[in-house]
C-alpha cells in the first residue's frame, strides 16, 4: 500500500493511514526457518495420507 496518493480520488484518507500502520505493525512475524520446520514436520507425519494416490492401481494385461 502506498502511504503517498497523488490523485484526488485517493481510496485513503490520512486519518486511516495510521491505523493500517499500526495493524501492520501489530502482525506477529513467524521466522521462516520455523515455518518450514512446521510443513516438512507436518508432511511427514501425514505422508500416509494420500488423497491423490490412486486406491485401485491400474493394471495393463
């Protein structure tokens, strides 16, 4: 979002710019190291749990 408007239709109003910084400002941050931890950690406990893997496999005579 950009806090500097040059048209006179500006969506933002300088009264709501503070609020989304202080929203921004207030988002809790999750390192990306523990992210990707959380995903590898998760996909391998639910590896077995494949919903795209085919139930009946296809055999060619």
């Amino acid at each position: 979002i950009s806090l500097y408007c040059y048209q006179s239709n500006c969506c933002f109003h300088h009264e709501e710019i503070p609020q989304l910084l202080r929203k921004s400002a207030s988002i809790e941050r999750v390192k990306i190291s523990n992210v990707s931890a959380n995903v590898v950690h998760n996909c391998e406990q639910h590896m077995k749990n494949n919903p795209f893997e085919d139930k009946k496999p296809c055999i060619v005579l």
